[in-house]
C-alpha cells in the first residue's frame, strides 16, 4: 500500500520513489507546485527539491533524495501565481516504507516431499548489495488442505539461491508454497502461490523443469523418427517413385491370355535341355529310339510351330509331357490353360513347367508381347521360368535348314524353377523372373545364324517394326 | 599433562558449538523480536503533527551504531545488550505513554525484556569462556551518553507529546541499527 493521504501519494518499489498528487475537482488547481523536505533526527531547514521547483505536473522522483535510514518529513505546496493554494506534508522512511520485490520460488516435488528453491528476482540485483540485511532471511509459507499453515526460514546467507527440502508430507494432498522477506518493512508482499497435488508413483516438476522432458522427447524419439522417414524415402522402401519403363516393359498387372502382338505371328521357339541332350546322346544307345523319338518330334515341332521341352531323361527332374490343348489329360486337368492365340498356330501347344516329381507342364512362350494386350494370369500351378539360352538353341520352327546340331542345341536346363534362355556359349543372360506363362520372355539372339533363320522362313514371326528393348534382347 | 590439554580442547569445541548452535538462535529470536518493536515504535508515533518540527534535536548518535559492520559477534552481542537496557529505562521513564495507547508500551516494555534475558545466556557463555573478548569502555561510555542526552532532551522538554515524538522517532533508527547488529551474530 502506497504512502497517501487525500491528495498526496509515494509510490515506492524497491527503494525507486515517486511522489504523486492529485486535487479535487472542485478545488482550484494551482499553476504550479513545490516539493520540499526535510529530517526528523536534527534541527534542519526545509529544503526544495530542485527538479520539482515550480512544476506544472503532479509528480516528483525523489529516489536520488532520500536516505534509507532517515525519516523525511515532505511538503508539497501548490500555486496560483504568487497565492499559496494548498500545501501537504507527510511523513515517509524509505527502509520501512518502501515496498520489496518478493523472492522467486522454484518447486519440484515428489511423492511426499518437495524441493523449494528460493532465490533473488532480476530486480533486486543492485539493492541487495547496498541492503544486504533486509535480504538475509526469506519465510517460506507451506499451505496444507487442511488450510493449516506452516512456517519455514531459510537463510540466504549471501547466497544467490538456497534449496530446501520440505519433507513428512502426505501423498494425495494438495499443498501450496509462497515465500516473502523476512523484515522488519511495513509491506511484504509475497510471491504469487504455488500449488501442487502430491501424487503416489508421480514426480512431477516445476514448471522450469517441465520442459527437459520434452527437449529429451524431442531429441531422442521425433528427431530418429523423421531422419528414419528421410532414409526410407531416400532408399524409396515407401514413397516409391514410379519408375518410367520403357513401354516394352510396362507389363499390366492382368493377363487376360496368351500374349500376342496383333502385327506378329506367333513364333514357336523349341526348347530342349542342351547338356543332358549331349550326354544322351553319348551314353544311351539305347535309348536312342526314345530319344530320336523326341528329337524327331521335336524336329516336327518345328514344322508344327510348336515346341515342347524335352525330357532328358526318366532321372532329370524334369518330367516332360507334351500337352495338347485340344487333348485331354485327365493327370493334368487341373493345370490352369492359356487360351491359344489367334494366329495361325492353333495346333500351338501350351506347356507348363512344374517342378518336383510331378507331371510337370510346360507354360507357353510368346516371343512377341503386345503392347495393348491385357494379361490375365492364370497360372496358379504355373511356375515362372527362365530359359537359359546359353543351353537352348532358339531357332524358327518354320525354317527346315534349321539342323540338327542345331536342334541339339536347344536344351532345358535342370533347374526347377528357373529356365534360363542363355546361350553359354556366347552371352549370358539376366534371369528372367516374370512369369512365361503368361508374359513374354525376351529372348536372347544367341547367334547370327537365328536371325538368318528366322529371317528366311515364311512361317517366321515378322514385324512391322523393331522392338528394340535393349542390347539383350531379341531385335525382330 | 597430555590428557589435561585434550579435555581443554574438548570443553573448547563444546561451548564453541554450544555458542554457534545458541548465536544462531539468538540471531533468529532477536530479528523477530527486533521487527516487532519496529512495528511498535511506529504505532507510537502515528501521525506525526507538524508543530513538532520546532522540537527536533540531533542526539549525535554513536558510531558504535552507526556502523554495526565493524563488530564481531561477541562484540555485538554486547553493544546489543547495552541498548536494549538503556532503551528500557529510557521507556520506563515518566510520561511514556503519554498520547500513546498503555498496552502497546507495555508490549513494547516486554519485548525489550525477553531479548535481554536471551543475550544475558548468551553473555555468559561468552565470559565462561578462554580468550573472551569484551567490549571498549569507551565505546560502552560513548553509548552511555548517547541516552543520557536523550533523557536529558525529555526533561527539558518536559516529557511533551512532541519530545515523545521525537524520542520515538529516534528509538526506530536505533531498532534500525539493532536489525542490522544482530546479522553480526552470524557465524
């Protein structure tokens, strides 16, 4: 509470004093006005202050006027012209009157105790040196549910903060703090409260502390997550950029059946295994009836634009069995069948390929794919296949200069899932790993004596243009 | 003789730590009871009339009080006793409470007697022990005459309301100082 009486007002707040007046409005109001003082503890003169001589405004700063420990006596007079309209006089000591800062508390507390930190304000950093004893001892004041009050001092000693511990409190109450100085000022003001709930199994913080756990959270769960986005993205395991493949490559995700290129004839290639041929041929005289009888058939597959992978052996883990779309095979009805294309091939045979002990089938292979085609796949027994054209010779059926070594050529590997059209000999080719029972392998042009071939034969799958897929592939 | 030195030593430490434990508390009771004189005082004074100006007088009050910094605390302890005692008789006076309500005397009276029965134990510990210290005569005398003057103002001025005043006014600047003495007694 400001030093005042009717007219006359000090404000006064840590030892910065500001001497205010203020008349009635039915008074006259003087023109101007003097501030003058004097000491109680000797026999002294009045004396005017010098800035607040003959002043228009109602206010004076006498904080470079007065002493701590002396009491003023204070006059304020007002003017009118010469006339002396009023004059007040009051008596103020700045050590008592003035009016303090509070201390600063902090809180953290426990289960059933607290941590009170107790130090100076910003505002009081040049005071508490020149007033060093009305600083020396601060009051905490503890607030229990109850409404019961307790009392604690705490020696500053000349210390910039002091930390206590309040302890012997009950859980699942609800305390609060403030903390005031311990003077002999007529007006202590005390820190604004503090309350909190004491919890069982919480240690909560004050509101300062409060925030290192979320810098913590911050640093050490979002930050990994975001630079674990920025990696995913980076190695586009999510996000994943859509890849602009040559239209060649853009393989819909149905196919509706067997592939065909409306501007190409289909093409049957023959495939047959190459090393286990070899050794056949070497070693089996007498299966060389069985084997001339599939390599004479397979010498009319290549009339028959068909071909049919053969069987090596009653060992290779192949087992090779030509089906015939428009027969019946009642161990291979539930193999899923491609609807042949609309060329001239209808006596084109499909085949799966089907690892294991069981029948196996050969899926169809298109040596042209359609851009347009919509493919469905329907091989659920179908495995996808690569042929090795380092072991197959891949000739044109239709062409009858195709020889024999160089049906020789064309074998199966003896692999069960992948049949790779590699030619060993010359280029080795990427696996393929789409599905032939429904796409279009690329194939592999082993030599130049295919494309002289394929060229020739009028039964050659010709194209209007080149399908230029890359230096792997097949140019037709 | 090995012994006789050990258990001086030991007596030594006690009433150190007996006097350290006593000064804190002496310290901590003499600043409550010091601020509720000050309140007192100011009760006592109220509104101070401005035709009392005529009868302020310079008591020339002693540097042993104006500057309390430079006492150790057994020298302070002293210094603190010598005033609560010459205050007391000083408020014991004739016309006291002239103007002023009885009890707020009386509590003042009272205060002033509990704080020097409290530096009265502390004092003797302080004399039981080797090498005590013990207050300047002169600075006792300078103390003396400090109050005496402030008796001698009352009597010529015939124990008025305003020299009451005046002497009020004076006895807070010296609770003032009394504040400022009984930090001294920190260790």
């Amino acid at each position: 509470m400001p030093v005042k009486n009717d007219i006359l007002t000090m404000t006064s707040h840590n030892f910065q004093h500001i001497l205010s007046w203020k008349l009635s409005s039915n008074a006259i109001i003087p023109t101007h006005y003097t501030v003058s003082y004097t000491i109680m503890s000797a026999y002294k003169e009045w004396k005017a202050v010098e800035k607040c001589t003959n002043i228009t405004k109602s206010s004076c700063n006498m904080t470079d006027i007065y002493e701590t420990n002396e009491t003023y006596l204070t006059s304020v007079t007002g003017f009118n012209s010469k006339k002396k309209l009023f004059e007040c006089v009051f008596e103020f000591l700045p050590i008592t009157d003035t009016i303090l800062d509070p201390p600063e508390v902090s809180i953290f507390y426990f289960e059933d105790a607290i941590n009170v930190t107790v130090h100076f304000p910003e505002s009081l950093s040049i005071i508490k040196n020149k007033e060093k004893e009305l600083f020396s001892s601060v009051v905490i004041k503890v607030k229990s549910h109850d409404m019961s009050e307790q009392e604690l001092n705490i020696e500053m000693d000349d210390r910039e903060n002091v930390t206590i511990v309040i302890d012997s409190l009950m859980p699942n109450s609800n305390y609060c703090i403030s903390a005031h100085w311990e003077t002999f000022s007529n007006n202590v003001p005390h820190s604004p409260l503090k309350c909190f709930i004491l919890s069982p199994n919480q240690e909560s913080e004050s509101e300062e502390i409060i925030a290192m756990p979320l810098i913590f959270a911050t640093c050490f769960i979002i930050f990994p997550i975001i630079i674990s986005v920025i990696f995913l993205k980076k190695t586009e395991y999510i996000c994943k950029k859509k890849k602009h493949f040559p239209k060649a490559l853009d393989f819909p995700s149905i196919i509706p059946g067997p592939l065909q290129l409306p501007y190409e004839k289909v093409t049957r290639a023959d495939v047959i295994e190459k090393t286990k041929k070899k050794k056949m041929f070497n070693e089996s005289d007498d299966k060389s009836d069985s084997d001339n009888e599939s390599t004479q058939k397979i010498e009319n597959n290549y009339t028959m634009n068909g071909f049919s992978p053969r069987s090596l052996s009653q060992n290779s883990k192949f087992t090779w069995k030509e089906y015939n779309s428009n027969d019946s095979d009642p161990d291979e009805t539930e193999s899923p069948e491609f609807d042949p294309p609309a060329t001239d091939t209808d006596s084109a045979t499909s085949y799966q390929v089907k690892s294991g002990p069981d029948e196996s089938r050969i899926c169809r292979i298109w040596s042209n794919l359609s851009e347009d085609s919509n493919f469905s796949s329907r091989s659920e027994d179908c495995f996808n296949f690569n042929v090795n054209l380092s072991t197959v010779f891949v000739g044109d059926p239709g062409n009858d200069t195709t020889s024999e070594e160089d049906a020789a050529q064309i074998l199966l590997p003896v692999q069960e899932e992948k049949i790779n059209l590699v030619n060993s000999d010359e280029i080795e080719l990427k696996h393929i790993t789409h599905a032939t029972c429904v796409k279009t392998p690329l194939f592999h042009v082993p030599s130049k004596d295919l494309w002289s071939e394929n060229a020739s034969s009028d039964e050659s799958v010709t194209s209007e243009s080149e399908v230029d897929l890359g230096n792997d592939y097949i140019r037709r | 003789m090995a012994n006789r030195s050990t258990l001086q030593l030991v007596l030594l430490l006690f009433f150190a730590y007996v006097s350290s434990e006593s000064y804190e508390s002496l310290r901590f009771y003499q600043r409550r009871t010091n601020k509720s004189s000050i309140y007192l005082l100011k009760k006592m004074i109220g509104e101070l009339h401005p035709e009392c100006q005529k009868d302020r007088m310079d008591f020339q009050i002693p540097k042993e009080i104006l500057q309390p910094k430079q006492y150790q605390k057994e020298n302070a302890t002293m210094v603190i006793h010598e005033m609560l005692q010459q205050i007391f008789l000083l408020f014991s006076s004739k016309n006291a409470s002239l103007g002023v309500n009885n009890t707020i005397i009386e509590t003042f009276l009272n205060i002033i007697f509990q704080q020097m029965e409290h530096l009265e134990m502390a004092l003797k510990e302080e004399m039981n022990q080797v090498n005590s210290t013990r207050l300047n005569e002169e600075s006792i005398q300078h103390l003396n005459n400090y109050y005496q003057r402030i008796m001698n103002y009352l009597e010529n001025k015939k124990y008025s309301s305003c020299s009451w005043k005046i002497v009020q006014v004076e006895t807070r600047l010296n609770f003032i100082f009394l504040y400022k003495l009984t930090e001294r007694l920190k260790n």
